[in-house]
C-alpha cells in the first residue's frame, strides 16, 4: 500500500506507461517511488488514497 496500510474497501490504481513514472522534475509522491521501485503499472490502495492520488494530494 502507498500510505495507510488500510485492507478495506481497496481499489487499484493504474498508470498507462511505466516511462510515467520517471519524468524529471519536482520531488515524486511516495506512490509513485513505490510504482517504479516495483516496475508495475499497478498499485493496490485504499480509496481514500486512491482519491488523494487522483486529486494531487499526498496520500495517508
């Protein structure tokens, strides 16, 4: 899990292209390190994280 480590109410959050996750510039969220560490387009959260990803804000 990105954050919370929470087991409830899950959902799966998907990247088109691993290449995504690599982009230069400002510091990348704890998610995105996770995604590129394991080379999946794939990461398991919670949905309260899963929001927090979409909207741009730093998951639990």
């Amino acid at each position: 899990m990105a954050g919370c480590l929470s087991l409830e109410n899950v959902k799966v959050h998907h990247i088109r292209k691993l290449a995504d996750l690599n982009k230069d510039g400002k510091e990348r969220p704890r998610w995105v390190k996770i995604m590129a560490a394991r080379r999946r387009k794939t990461l398991v959260v919670c949905h309260f994280c899963h929001q927090a990803i979409h909207a741009g804000q730093p998951t639990r």
